[in-house]
C-alpha cells in the first residue's frame, strides 16, 4: 500500500491540466463534489500538500489552485463524516469516504 500512495502523491504532484474557474475560489467540499459530478467524475482526493484533485476518466484534474494542508481537510469534510473516521484521520491515518448520497450545501 505504501507503494501505491507514494505513486497517487507523484500523481497528484504532476497534475497541471487548467483548472475550472467558476469553482477555484470556493473552496468547499460541496463545490469540488458538484464539480465531480460535472465533469463525470469518480473520486475526488484530498492530501495534505496537494490541490483537490478529481479522478475523472483515467485522468487527474484539479479541482482548485490551492495547496490544502491538513487543517483545510478537516475543515472541508468534518461536518459530514463520522466522528471515529474523523478520529483515525487525525490520529495520522489515511482515510476512505464514500458517501450512499449526495452531500448537499445543508450539510456543509
């Protein structure tokens, strides 16, 4: 696994494909959700020293201009994740978010 986390963070990293204007400046999870849905994505990553990045056919595009840092993370998905994934994320462990349903503005 470390592998693989490694090769995703080189990934991230070399992302430099244009960036949606009308999303750079929100900063929300649900902005970059509502951009995953748009350009018919499949994940949307979020690593400390990154860009928001979406997973969309086989390609990596960021989703805003901005490095987050770990504060930014927690901040962007602490309202709608369990309290005990929240625990292991800040305990240091890398943690997996899927959501059943969309996640709407009421929720952030």
């Amino acid at each position: 696994m470390p592998d693989d986390l490694d090769d995703l963070i080189s990934q991230l990293n070399n992302v430099a494909q244009p960036t949606p204007s009308r999303l750079e400046a929100s900063g929300s999870l649900v902005g970059w959700l509502e951009l995953v849905r748009e350009i018919d994505g499949s994940d949307l990553l979020l690593v400390a020293g990154s860009k928001p990045v979406i997973r969309a056919r086989g390609k990596l595009t960021p989703a805003a201009d901005s490095l987050l840092d770990g504060d930014d993370i927690e901040a962007a998905v602490a309202p709608v994740v369990a309290s005990a994934t929240l625990g292991r994320y800040r305990s240091g462990e890398a943690v997996d978010v899927a959501s059943p349903s969309p996640i709407s503005a009421a929720s952030g």
